[in-house]
C-alpha cells in the first residue's frame, strides 16, 4: 500500500516553468504596447477622430505620413521606393508567400491626401490588401445624437 506514497527524501529533477512563461509574456506584452506608443510620440502625426474609431494596436507593417509629407515605416523615415523592401521583409517574417502582410497607416489630420493615396496605392500594387486606418476615436454627446 505504501507504493504511491512519496518519501521526503527525493530529489524533485524537473522544473516548474509555468510561472517563467507567464513572466516572460507579461514583459512581452508590457514591451510591445510601450514600443508603439514611443513611436507614436516621436512622430508628429495629428490623428483624424471618426465616429467608428477604436483603439487599437499595431499592425505587422506601421505607416506614418506627417503633415509635411514624410513617410513612416516602422518609425523609420522611408520613400516609396522602400516599400517593396520593407514588404519583403515582412512576409519574410511570417514566412508566408502571399499577401498576408497586414497594413497600419497614421496619417495626420493635414497631410496631403495625394501623399496618402500614393502610400495606399503603392502596397496595394505589391499585393497588401489588409490595410487599416488609424483614427481617434470621436467624442459624441449623447445629447447631439437627437436621442
């Protein structure tokens, strides 16, 4: 009867690496939402508010166009003529051969819309197809909805 019950004197060999993982990811989390709101604070993009905006997190390509013009990717300044690379790149992360590369564009309130639609036009044509729109959220009263 005594078979299943364990003495006080073995040796524990293996590790519990529950608790590492949980800390690991939770400083991975922590890592990746502080990286993007940097980026956001050393480019000064005016966001646009919408009334579907919604806070959201990055995407796997990021893409800012300030009011002067200037291009973004991944907090990098960039051209069009860098985009090809940079795609390349990331599908090359995601080890993928098709457009699964998903698009993140900030586009201040006063840049040109020529400049957006080129930036737009331009991963489309290299076959990003994913694109989404970063907005602040618009602040409706409810006593202007006629509600």
């Amino acid at each position: 009867m005594a078979a299943g019950v364990q003495g006080d004197d073995e040796i524990i060999a293996g590790i519990n690496v529950t608790p590492l993982v949980d800390i690991v990811l939770v400083i991975l989390i922590i890592f990746i939402v502080t990286a993007s709101f940097v980026l956001r604070q050393h480019i000064p993009v005016d966001l646009p508010k919408a009334a579907t905006g919604e806070t959201t997190g990055g995407g796997l390509l990021n893409v800012a166009i300030t009011a002067e013009g200037q291009i973004y990717i991944n907090g990098q300044p960039s051209e069009l003529a860098a985009f090809e690379a940079a795609v390349r790149e990331a599908r090359a992360e995601l080890k993928t051969e098709g457009g699964d590369v998903s698009l993140f564009i900030s586009a201040d309130v006063k840049a040109q819309y020529g400049v957006f639609a080129r930036v737009v036009d331009r991963f489309r044509e290299l076959g990003v197809t994913d694109i989404a729109l970063d907005t602040q959220p618009l602040d409706v009263n409810p006593a202007q909805q006629g509600g």
